[in-house]
C-alpha cells in the first residue's frame, strides 16, 4: 500500500477531531476530539518517519503521548471540577464571561 | 552504539534551578506544616528565581548552540528574554503572595459546607507558588528551543500550570473555574495545531531542528505543500498563544476570570516567552521561505492591532480592557516579526521588557481597588479615584500613557523603535496602521484618565486598600522602569542591541 495514505488518514483524524471539537458541547466530548488531533499529529509524525527513514518523528511521538498524558491529568481536574459546582459538563451553560 | 550527550549545565542551570525550586515546593506542600508553609513556599520560590538570575548574569557572555545536543541554544536573544522573564516573574511572585487572592481550597465546590468549613478552619493551600515556578521554567525554555520537540514540550509546560492557575480565585469563583475551562480547551485545541504543524516541518525537512529547516527550505528539496500546511499550523498554535486575532477570543475571558495577580503574571511573562518562540521559529527557520508567510503575519498584525484597540472601547470591565489593550500590543509585537531584521529583533526585545513592567504595574494597581467584596473591575465605578487616591490613579495613567505610547514613557520608545525597524525593511503598510491604530488607543486611555481624574467621585464605596510593602514595590518599580526607559533609552537599548543575535 502506498505510504501517503497514512498521511490522509492523519489528516482526516485531524479534520475530524478539529471540527468536534467546533460542534461538540460535552466539555468531555470535546476534550476527546483534542486528543484525536494530537494522535492524528502522532500518526503523522509515524509516517514521516517511515518516509524520511530517520527515527526522529518516532522519539516525537513518544514525547506527544508524555504530554497528552500530562493533558489529561489537568485538563480532567478542571472539568471534574468545573461539573462538581455547575452539575453539568456542558461548555454552553460556561457563559458567565459573557457579555 | 549509543553516545552519551554532552550537556553544559552551567548554560542550563538557570532553568534548572527554577525547577528545582518548583519540585521543593511541591515537597513543602506536601509535608510542611500548616503555618510554616505560605512563608517557606514564597521563600523558595523568590531565592531560585533569584539564584536563577545570579546564575544567567554569571554566564550571559557565552555562546553556545550545544548547551542541550542542538536542542537549546544558548544566545543573546535567550539571555535576554530569560532575564526579562526571571525579572518579571519576580514581581509576579511578590503579587501572588500579597494575601487573599486565592482560594482556600481549590477543590472545594463553590458555596459548599466544606468550602465554609476549610475557610473557618483557616485551611489553606499553597500550590500556586510550585505551579508559577514551573510556569516560569518552561517559559524561560520556549524562548531558546530550537527543535520542534523541545519547543512542544516548553510550550505545554509553561501553559499546563497556567491553565489551573486560572481557577484558583478566592472570589468569584464560577467566573475563574471558567475561565481555566475556557484557556485549557482552547488552549489544548491551538496546542494540537502546533503539534501537527510540526509534523508536517518535520515531513517536509525530515529533520525537527530548526536550522536544518531552514536548510531543507534554501535548498529547496522537501514537498513544497508540506512547509505551507506546516508553517500555517504552526502560526495557528503560536498566534493563538499571544492572543492575536483571530484567535483572540479567549484573551478577555481569562484576564477577567484568572486572579489578577495571575493574570498580570500571564500578560508580561508569556507574551515575552510566546514572542520570544516565534521570532526564533520565523527568524532562524522560515526567513527563507518568507515571500509565504510574510503577508499573512502583517495582515494577521494589522487586523489584530484595530481589533485590540476598537474593542478595548466598547469594554466596562478594567481587567477585559487591558485584555483587549494586550491584545493591540500583540499586533504591534507582530510588526517586529513582519521586520525580520537585526533592528526588527532588538525592537521587539525592548518593547518586551517595556510592556511587561507597564502591564505588571497595571495589574498590580487592579488588585488595590476594592470594595467590601473583593476587588472592583468595573470601570464606572473607577470614576474620581484620582481624587481619592491621586498616587495610585497617578501610577495607573502613567502605565496607560505606556500602552498609548506617549513621549518620555518606556511605549513611546518601543513603538517608535519597532516601528522604526518594520519601515526600514520596507512593510509601510503596517506601519501607517500601527501608528494610526495608536491613535484610536490613545483616545481610549486618555479617556479613562478623564474619568479618573476630571470626573466627580460617585458615592458608592470603593476604596483604594493601603498596599502593602510587596505591592508598593512592585508599583514603584514599575512606574521607575516606564519613566527610565522614557527618558534614557539607551540604558536598554544599547544592551539590546548587543543581545539582539540568534545563532544559527
């Protein structure tokens, strides 16, 4: 199979993770579409490496998946938080801010 | 086989004492007693920032590209913009302290038996100091990374702290728990962008650091598409960082939720550290390829400073102007990136420090202004306060008339100066916008001085609280450096000027 293809699967994940999170309104839903995209970069960073015929893309994605580790860790703290005080993890009923 | 790397730690040391500190702190938090842990947490945290200054001035004259492999490069731009940001932080630090900003405990829902009980307790907890010093640790890497990896990784080490310290308000808790929902999700979402941005740089170049990018685009090898799709990725993480339009939409949000002393911290110290990335990125990596993006950055500069400066008007909350006003600067941060050039460099390191001390200055004045439930944001209620508290209000003009870039105030010279560089290199554009969008701002800031000042008092209760020692410093040495730097340019220029190099 030809290589590229991987590249358009990336970039479809990408696209996919990127317009959830525009149209998903569960703070935890959209959350997820974010973690899509940095895996769909992973992905990517797989097959450039496979294409460059270097090892540097892979040691990347290694450090991609550390720091989405981290993400999630912090990211889940705010929105178990966030849902403790409000009852809901809606990102719509976060419109205090707004005027 | 396997190398060992080569590392010059003494080039490293000042970020590493800064994490040092932050992992102390952590163990103080954890096993410290009650009392003893506010002073010893504020001890640690102003000695290794402290000792990671004495640290960069012992060793600012060298030079070095392989302080980390090629990970790190150790050059007068990174020296400077460490300095800037270790001084800055400082301030920040001695904000953070100055009591009741922040909430008892974090994890206590808002309005709750257990939120009433810790207060009563007097419970109180003081992770925000170890979370500023990793804020401050991978700000000062982001700035002098100098592959995409290091840069990733800086950039979520600096912005992952942050995110939670947005939500740590002692008041008005829901408005800060949102403000941390909002800069993380956007936050996680621009950082995602820059992540596969950087993964087409590296398809393109089949290298992550940033001087074989630039090599791979001069000798034109690599799939052309690939660096287009990278270079746009990769602008939408960074623009996204400085607040610039069109991806400024959670800048207002964050300031007004966040502590202000946060806040404040957030507005000097990461625009140094998300400028300082970019000029790397763009200077070192993309220059050969700038027929491409240079047209996008002076429109994105140009919309963004209109976009700061109309906005900020039409604004009734201090804390969401000075957003807006940050956001103006942003675009005017921009031209210095639009220049790409030597003077282009060393303008936007002056305009820098020259924000980051009228912007803590500013921060530092908002948290003064209070009524009996907290802090008062809302700028009517600001109306007359130069009668009441003509040193004060005096302070906060003084740090307006910067943002304005009025003559003999620290503005003036780093407009002038950036400005100066973007002509020479021969963008007229967005220097006949910037100078006409200083205009529009002026009128804004000039405005709230007529309130403050010309404007009879109303009779509702704000009062400007008696600042303490910490608060007093902070304001004093803000107004000296924004008048300094007004009168005697030189003074930074001439240093910036000498530190204004990348290496290659």
């Amino acid at each position: 199979m030809d290589i590229s293809n991987y590249i358009y699967l990336s970039a479809i994940l990408f696209t996919i993770g990127a317009i959830g999170v525009v149209v998903r309104r569960n703070a935890i839903v959209v959350f997820m579409c974010v973690e899509l995209m940095l895996n769909a970069a992973n992905l990517a960073f797989v097959t450039f490496s496979r294409i460059n015929g270097n090892l540097d893309g892979q040691i990347a994605s290694f450090f991609t998946m550390v720091v989405a580790a981290c993400e999630v860790v912090v990211g889940l703290a705010i929105i178990v938080t966030m849902y403790r005080s409000r009852r809901s993890a809606s990102v719509d009923d976060a419109s205090l801010l707004k005027r | 086989m396997f190398t060992s790397p080569n590392l010059n730690y003494a080039l490293l040391a000042p970020i590493l004492i800064v994490l040092a500190g932050a992992l102390l702190g952590v163990g103080v938090e954890a096993f410290a007693r009650k009392e003893l842990r506010a002073p010893l947490q504020l001890g640690i945290a102003l000695l290794s920032v402290a000792a990671a200054f004495l640290q960069l001035m012992r060793v600012r004259d060298q030079r070095s590209i392989t302080a980390a492999i090629d990970s790190f490069s150790f050059d007068g731009a990174t020296v400077f913009m460490q300095a800037a940001i270790l001084v800055l932080s400082f301030f920040a630090i001695l904000l953070i302290s100055d009591g009741g900003n922040f909430t008892a405990q974090a994890s206590a829902i808002p309005g709750s038996e257990d939120e009433h009980s810790s207060i009563a307790e007097g419970k109180s907890q003081t992770e925000v100091f170890p979370l500023t010093l990793f804020a401050i640790s991978g700000m000062m890497l982001f700035p002098a990374a100098t592959d995409l990896i290091t840069l990733f990784v800086a950039l979520e080490v600096l912005s992952l702290p942050l995110y939670l310290m947005a939500g740590l308000s002692r008041r008005r808790r829901l408005l800060s728990q949102e403000a941390a929902l909002k800069y993380f999700l956007l936050g996680a979402y621009s950082s995602a962008f820059f992540l596969f941005g950087g993964a087409f740089l590296y398809g393109y170049s089949g290298s992550l650091s940033l001087n074989s990018i630039a090599i791979a685009i001069s000798s034109n090898t690599g799939n052309d598409i690939f660096l287009l799709l990278g270079i746009v990725f990769l602008m939408v993480g960074l623009l996204f960082k400085i607040g610039a339009v069109p991806f400024h939409a959670w800048t207002p949000d964050v300031y007004q939720g966040a502590p202000t002393p946060i806040t404040g911290f957030m507005a000097a110290c990461t625009k140094i550290a998300a400028i300082g990335a970019m000029l790397r990125i763009f200077y070192v990596a993309l220059a050969g390829d700038q027929v491409q993006w240079r047209p996008i950055v002076t429109v994105i500069s140009i919309v963004t400073m209109l976009v700061g400066a109309i906005a900020a008007m039409s604004q009734r909350d201090v804390k969401r102007t000075l957003a807006f006003s940050s956001i103006a600067h942003a675009g005017f941060l921009l031209t210095g990136i639009v220049a790409l050039n030597q003077s282009g460099l060393k303008a936007s390191l002056f305009y820098l420090v020259a924000y980051g001390f009228a912007t803590i200055g500013a921060f530092a004045v908002v948290t003064l202004v209070r009524d009996s439930a907290g802090e008062v944001t809302d700028i009517n209620r600001w109306v007359g306060l130069g009668k009441k508290s003509p040193l004060i209000a005096g302070s906060f003009c003084l740090f307006l008339l910067s943002f304005g870039g009025i003559p003999l105030t620290s503005g003036f010279i780093a407009k002038f100066s950036i400005f100066t560089a973007a002509y020479e290199s021969g963008n007229t554009s967005v220097v006949v916008f910037g100078v006409l969008t200083s205009a529009i701002a002026l009128f804004f800031y000039l405005r709230v001085i007529v309130m403050l000042f010309f404007t009879e008092p109303k009779s509702d209760a704000v009062t400007v609280s008696v600042p303490s020692v910490k608060v007093s410093f902070v304001v004093a040495a803000s107004v000296i450096v924004t008048i300094l730097l007004g009168v005697y340019p030189s003074l930074l220029l001439n240093s910036a000027q000498t530190f204004a190099t990348f290496l290659r």
